[in-house]
C-alpha cells in the first residue's frame, strides 16, 4: 500500500474501523440529466440504499414500484418484490451493454445494474481501493482554486464490475475525497469528472453527503452547464 492511500484511508476513518464494519444503509436522493437521456427520468424520492462492503452486493429500495427492490452483485442483477420474488433477472448483465452510446435507451435492469455497481463504488470509497486485486499509483496533483489535490489512479480486478478499468481519485489537503474521474463505460465510455462535497462521519467513516458528476473535456476540466448525476446522501449507518 503506497503513502498516499495509507494517508487517504486513515483520514476517512482508518482501515481499522472499517473491517470491524460489514455494510452500509444510506438514504438517498439522486438525480441528473444522465437518466433522462436514457429513457428513465428519475424522481426525488428518497430511497434506501444497502451496500455490503466487503463484497460487491447492493440493493435498492422503492425500485419501480413501492413493493419492489433490486439485487446486484456483479454477475446477475434482479429486481424482486420485497418478499423476495423474483420480477425480473439478467445474468452476465454487462453483455448487455455492448455497443452503446451515450443516447442509447436504458431498461429497467440496465439501471439497476448501474445503480447498483456505481453506488457500491461510492459509499466504499475509498477503502475499496485496499482490496484484494486493486493497485493503485500516485499521478499528478490537480489543481482547483487554492488548493492541490493529490491523486491516485486505480487500476480495478476482473472481477469488480465499475464503470471503467481505470479511475482517478483525488484528495484534499486534509486527505479526504475531492474528486473521481472515471470513464462511463456502460454509456459509450463519456469521460467524467465527479466532484464530492460536505462530507460527514457515520460510526466513524467518513462520507461525502453530496456528489456532482460532470462530463469531461480533454483538458480534464467539467463541463458544468450539464449535471449527468447527483447524489445526496440524507443519512448514512453503518454497522
């Protein structure tokens, strides 16, 4: 584990703290412009967001209906009723994507799938990047207004499904979560910028409550005028 990780990682909460940890359930509002390009605007509806942190598995709930919620794990995605019937089921679910564009639509388990991959990547950054299978290398600092943020790029295993093999993450002076870029691979690859605001501490992590993700230009600056995606956490517990 290079300097810089074992520094980012301590700053969240500490490696630590975070194995004596199994999952997280996080209340959620998101939207962005990103679901409706692809055919399923989304509401402002709270919803509740279970993670597993140790292993890529999430669910979310209401999901298409108030009786229903999803399953995914990188594999096979689902959308069951509460009581654990199956609605709906897609395995080697990232197949499906092969061949889009940005423009192409979405089903319901392509958002699923998305929903469930990108929240998992989030609400476990960025102790992720100390699992098995990951490397990580230090890379030029961004800098935005007064301060620099120094920056890890990720290189992700096979095994865990995300939206890209490659992602950069950047850290304030403090050592927490600024920044995440990252290629959106299940939308024709569109580079983005995401930036991570307001962070607060639940059971002794570290969280950012709101995320912003922009597209990116060459030069590696947002193009603001579009928000693809928001995230605002409303509360977070983790046990």
């Amino acid at each position: 584990m290079n300097e810089l990780l074992t520094e980012v990682l301590e700053a969240h909460g500490g490696l630590r703290r975070w194995q004596e940890l199994a999952q997280v359930r996080a209340t959620i509002v998101s939207g962005g412009d990103l679901f409706a390009i692809k055919g399923l605007p989304q509401d402002p509806v709270p919803r509740e967001m279970t993670v597993r942190l140790h292993e890529e598995h999430a669910s979310v709930r209401p999901f298409g209906a108030a009786d229903q919620k999803t399953d995914f794990t990188p594999g096979r995605v689902r959308i069951e009723k509460l009581d654990g019937r199956v609605v709906a089921e897609r395995k080697n679910p990232r197949s499906s994507f092969a061949g889009h564009v940005l423009e192409t639509p979405w089903d319901p388990l392509d958002r699923a799938y998305f929903n469930g991959y990108a929240l998992w990547t989030y609400l476990t950054t960025p102790f992720l990047l100390a699992m098995p299978g990951f490397t990580t290398t230090e890379i030029r600092p961004w800098q935005e207004g007064g301060e620099l943020w120094r920056g890890l790029r990720a290189a992700f295993p096979p095994h865990i499904a995300s939206h890209s093999p490659y992602q950069d993450f950047y850290f304030g002076p403090d050592g927490l979560l600024r920044r995440h870029d990252y290629h959106v691979d299940v939308a024709g690859g569109f580079a983005a910028a995401q930036y991570v605001y307001e962070p607060m501490v639940a059971d002794g992590i570290v969280l950012p409550t709101k995320r912003r993700a922009y597209r990116r230009d060459t030069e590696f600056c947002p193009l603001r005028d579009q928000v693809m995606v928001s995230i605002d956490i409303i509360e977070a517990d983790f046990g």
